[in-house]
C-alpha cells in the first residue's frame, strides 16, 4: 500500500531549500545562471557525489565562471537527446518562418487574382492572433505566474527611486583608486534584508518594488554626498563609505536597520501575510587599493558571519593589500600607495 501523500512533504521541502541556495549561490557570485551550473551546484549541495564536491572545494576562490564550466564538462552527464530537441527546435523555428513567408506571398497572389472582395490578408492576420493565442495559453501552462495578493497598487504608486548594481560598485572603486583613498580609509558594507529576495515569488512583487525603492530613497539620505549605494545581489543593499569608524558604521547600519522596519509596518497594514524581513550587515574596511573581489569577498564573509550568528550589529573584518598589489596599484596609477 502506497504511503499517504503528506510523507513525501519533507522530501519536496529539501529539494526546494537546495534549489533556492544553489539559485542564491550563482545570484551572489555573479556566475551565469544556466541549467548546467544549477545542476552542478545543486549536486555539489546534495553531497552524494564526493569527488564532485571534493573538486568544487578545491575550486580557487571567489569561484569563476570559467571554472564552473570546466567541472561540469568533467561531471554532468552528456544528453544527447537535449542537443538533438534543441537543433530539433530550431529546424521546425525555421520551418515554421519559411511557412509564414509562404502564406503572406501566397496571400498577396490571392489578393491580385480575388474578385470576391474578401481581404485575405485580414484573414491571415486572424490566423496568425488564434496561432499567437494557443501559444500563450500553452505558456501559461508551463510557467509557473505568482498570484498577485490585492492591496499592493497604492504602496508603488510613487517610485523613483533606484540604485546601481553591482558592476557600477567596480566602476566606482577604480575611480576612488585613482583618485587615492580616503584619509579616513574604505568601507564596503552589506546589508542584506532577509525576507525581501522571496517576495515577488509570494505574489508579493509590489511589496518588494516598494520595500528597494523606499530603502534606496531614504539610503541617498543617510550617507555623505561623496559615499554610494548599490544593489549587489536581489536582497543585498551595498554602502561604499569613505571612512572606517566603527561607531560611525554602526549608527548607518542601525538607521539602515530603522528605514526597513518602518517600511515593512507601513506594507504590513495592507498585507497581514507579509513575511518577517530582517536586516543583517557585514562590512569589510582597507586604508590601501585592494581587489574589488577582495574587498566584496570580505563583506560577504562578515555578512555571513552576522547571518550565522544572528548579530544585530555590523561584523567587521580588515583587508589589506599584499606586496602584488602594491606593484601593480604602482603601476596602474604612477605612484606609490600613502602608508
């Protein structure tokens, strides 16, 4: 006798939180987002393959895509069968474009030689909509669309507000290098708002429009002219401050802090259901040019230092520059780093 369908819950739940941290994984280091580097993280994550995960340890950090691409040729099983659907696929693509050419040439011969008074074209036209239609109704049934919760509309009423990702972080550092550092030293701090990233697949998209743009808005407030924000990754907000005072640092982390609270009551009166968000903050200091990877990998390691041990403050960690860097800033910028 088959068990009843409620046993199989915890093994659905596994497979859905792996495949969110292996979504999450790729998201956070900036690697391509494809079916092969989902499975070969998702397997990494299952463990069951040990020379897999042995060889994705020993992968040189931060992990690249090149890399990623070289262990899934070694592991992930060839398909034949998904290239063949794929030249598949596009041989009936091109079939049916030949097709479409064929009926509208056709439609005009018809055009020149009908008496009728019959406009095929038109007839084509409608053809063609009930042909696009079938297709939506068959994309609706393979794609999964959040149902949207009502009393969202007035929460994104008024949105201008927006923030850089995270090749505009990099941008930024090269020109803060070049112009030399802060006396006062660099810091790269993240917060990431735990609860914000799974809105949108909650039904809940407006809630999370309203929840970045209102900290986007009110982050433009609480740093200096000179300092920036960026959106590093879907829930990670990025500060890029020129200073390193850890009172100073921590005061911007609790207003950061403050800012979504209040946005989160203000949804919460039209969305009883809305999830509990949390702020945690990781931030990494340097008084020298560093890596941007080396500086962001920092963070990162704070960031989930504060999330492991559910610290309300900032963990802080310092970064420094190694003999290469310094020949190489040198080298890049005509001078000698200031001590």
């Amino acid at each position: 006798m088959p068990p009843p369908p409620h046993r199989l819950l915890p093994h659905s739940r596994e497979a859905d939180i792996l495949g969110r941290k292996a979504f999450e994984f790729l998201s956070k280091n900036h690697l391509e987002l494809s079916p092969d580097n989902f499975e070969l993280v998702h397997a990494v994550m299952t463990g069951r393959d040990k020379a897999l995960r042995d060889a994705f340890l020993a992968l040189p950090k931060p992990v690249g895509q090149a890399a990623l691409s070289i262990l899934a040729q070694r592991f992930l099983p060839r398909r034949p069968m998904v290239s063949a659907f794929k030249t598949t696929s596009e041989q009936a693509v091109g079939a049916l474009e030949d097709l479409r050419r064929l009926l509208e040439s056709g439609a005009v011969t018809v055009a020149g030689s009908s008496d009728d008074g019959e406009d095929p074209m038109a007839a084509l036209d409608a053809q063609l909509q009930t042909c696009l239609d079938a297709l939506q109704a068959v994309c609706k049934l393979v794609t999964a669309e959040p149902i949207e919760v009502a009393g969202q509309d007035h929460l994104t009423a008024q949105l201008s507000f927006g923030l850089p990702g995270y090749p505009a972080l990099v941008q930024r550092l090269d020109e803060v290098f070049k112009q030399g550092m802060p006396e006062e030293g660099l810091s790269l701090m993240l917060c990431r708002v735990g609860g914000l990233e799974p809105l949108s697949r909650s039904g809940l998209a407006k809630v999370s429009d309203y929840m970045k743009n209102t900290l986007a808005r009110f982050t433009h407030r609480l740093i200096d002219k000179s300092d920036a924000a960026y959106w590093t990754a879907p829930d990670e907000l990025g500060l890029l401050i020129g200073a390193s005072s850890e009172a100073y640092l921590s005061q911007l982390g609790a207003k950061v802090a403050r800012v979504v609270a209040d946005a989160e009551s203000v949804a919460r009166k039209s969305i009883k259901s809305m999830p509990k968000l949390t702020c945690r903050f990781g931030c990494a200091r340097t008084y020298r040019p560093v890596p941007v990877s080396q500086l962001y990998g920092a963070a990162r390691q704070s960031l989930q230092r504060a999330d492991l041990t559910e610290s309300l403050v900032p963990v802080f960690t310092e970064v420094s520059s190694d003999a290469s860097t310094l020949r190489r800033y040198e080298a890049l910028y005509g001078r000698r780093q200031r001590s």
